[in-house]
C-alpha cells in the first residue's frame, strides 16, 4: 500500500493529480497530511493528519514531530511505499522517518538543484538529502535526471516524468491573454530580510508604469506580511484559491515572483517571469520564460527590458499536462 504524504500547498497541488489518476484508474492508496501549512485540506479527507508540536524551532517542530510519530503510524497502516513530494522539511522529515523503518521512499520532483545550500535554504539541503533517502526518483526534466546520476551513479530507479504541476493547467491554456497586469508574488524565506526592499522597488515600477495594474496576492508569513504597507500603487489582495490564482494568471503580460511553482506554470502558459533570486532550480527555462534579478536593481532594469516585448511562444520543458500518467505507470510496477 502507497503512502502519499504532504504538508504543504505546493505539495498537495502537485501529488493531487497522482491522486486523482490513481482514483480514476481504481488502485487503492494512503494519505498522510503533516500539518506544516494548516488547514490546506479537510482533515476528513486524508487517511492520516498529524499535528505540529512545539519545539521551540519552527523547522525543528516539524522534524521532530514526524520523528516521534511516524513509526507508530507506519507499523499500524500496512505502508509498503511512501511518496514524498518536492524539498519541502516535511518531505524531508517523512523521506527520513521512512528510511529508519526500512520503507522504499518514492521521491515526486527529483532532481531539482542549485548547488547552493543557502539559496534556498533550507530546500535545497532537504532535496538533496531525500535524494540520498530514496529509491524511486520521478524526474521532471532530463536535466534533473542527470543530476540524479552525477550524484548517485549506482541508481536505476529514475525516470523523467515531467512535473505534475502542468497536469492542473492545460485548461488555462486556451484562455492566456496579455492584459495590462503584472502579478506578484514574493514569500521565499531567502528574500525576507530585503523583503521591503523589493517591495519598494515593485511600488516604485507600479509608480513609473501607471496604466498597468500590479496585483499581489499578499502572503500571509508575518515576515512578508507586515511590509505591505509599502503599497499603494500596488493592489495587494488576499491569497487566492487555486483556480482564482491561475485565472488571474493566465490574464498577466508579465509576471514577478520568487516562486518555483509559478516559474513552472508561467513556462507553460507562455508569460515571461523575473524571478527575484540569485539562482533558480529551473534553468531549464532560463532566458526563455524566466529571468533571474539577484537585486532589486536587476529587477528594476529587467521589467524595463521586457514589459513591452512579452509574448513568447516555446515548448515547456517541464511537461505537458500528462505527468500523473505517467507517474502512475511506474508506481503499478513496484514490486
């Protein structure tokens, strides 16, 4: 029996059509909810949820909390496998607590890599460990594969798969338009001691480039949060639902943000994104669809450079809306 486990949005965003093909095709499975992000789901709606406790440490927490409960859980429910999802520390902290229970860990987004442990921090050491964990590495890109290789040469489980996070978009496809609006977003760990930096910067180009409409979903981590206020040619709103998000996404000219998922989706729906990070574990569309601003001053310089020429139409290296398929191909032959 599979154990699909997440404890965040992006991960439930992306083993959700894993879990809906595997509903479709009638193949019984678990799931695990480690509440890093709460209320993402209904508790009733997975098999298992398991609360946070307080050990002073937000990350610790975590950790600590899979670690002391996830034995018992895995000696009770029968688990042959367990899947983890992406770089997140509940991936981590799950790939880890499967491991020291002898469970074979299925690794959804493998491969991913920066080669700097502080960009991002913590994911980028939580991916290349669950990679150390597990046996089974489902690749979105070929490149991702070969990092697999370049670092584990013994493996053999690894498959390229693209990443399931497209499967959710092709219905947007069809109904991308470049309005006058500029979507942001920005919550990386990373940014937030500069955090009022690029929002200043970001107030400063709604300033200059008046006739678009800057929309930002505000994100709700207190250190993201308290600088909205920097804001007022901007148009902060709440958080969006999926379906709300990628409406309005598919209406931007061009996109800022921080996120890995949103350079996946804007790589797909064909708009161009500045990523405000020093180095991203996407280069697959860099230059393409993404563009990489290490400073506040790089993004000013890079939204000058391509808010008039933003139309672009290439193959998404990151799939094509047929992940979970074939995901789900691969999790039929486990042994």
């Amino acid at each position: 029996m599979l154990l699909i486990t997440y404890g965040t949005r992006p991960e439930y965003i992306k083993v959700k059509p894993v879990m809906d093909e595997m509903d479709r095709r009638g193949i019984e499975y678990k799931t695990l909810y480690v509440m890093q992000h709460e209320n993402l789901v209904e508790k009733r709606l997975c098999t298992y949820y398991m609360d946070i406790m307080d050990f002073g440490n937000r990350l610790d927490s975590i950790v600590g909390s899979v670690m002391s409960k996830m034995s018992v859980l895995l000696y009770a429910s029968g688990v042959t496998h367990v899947m983890v999802q992406g770089d997140t520390t509940t991936a981590f902290a799950v790939a880890m607590a499967a491991n020291h229970n002898h469970i074979p860990v299925i690794h959804l987004e493998a491969g991913l890599r920066t080669y700097d442990n502080a960009n991002p921090w913590p994911e980028e050491q939580n991916r290349r460990m669950i990679s150390m964990l597990a046996q089974v590495h489902l690749c979105p890109t070929e490149y991702n594969r070969a990092n697999i290789l370049l670092e584990l040469p013994g493996s053999t489980d690894i498959h390229v798969v693209g990443n399931t996070v497209i499967d959710g978009l092709t219905g947007y496809k069809d109904e991308c338009e470049y309005l006058d609006k500029v979507v942001v977003t920005m919550h990386r760990r990373e940014n937030h001691a500069k955090m009022r930096e690029w929002f200043d910067t970001i107030e400063e180009l709604a300033r200059i480039y008046d006739k678009l409409d800057f929309i930002i979903p505000i994100h709700l981590n207190p250190d993201v949060y308290r600088h909205h206020t920097a804001f007022t040619m901007v148009n902060v709103i709440d958080p969006l639902d999926r379906d709300g998000f990628l409406s309005l996404l598919s209406k931007a000219r061009i996109v800022i943000t921080d996120s890995g998922g949103v350079q996946e989706e804007c790589s797909f729906l064909n708009k161009k994104c500045i990523v405000c990070r020093k180095v991203t574990e996407r280069p697959e569309a860099v230059g393409k669809s993404s563009f990489l601003a290490s400073s506040p001053d790089e993004l000013m310089e890079l939204f000058d450079e391509h808010v008039d020429d933003y139309d672009i139409d290439y193959v998404c290296p990151f799939g094509d809306g047929n992940s979970a398929k074939s995901v789900v191909n691969i999790l039929q032959e486990l042994k």
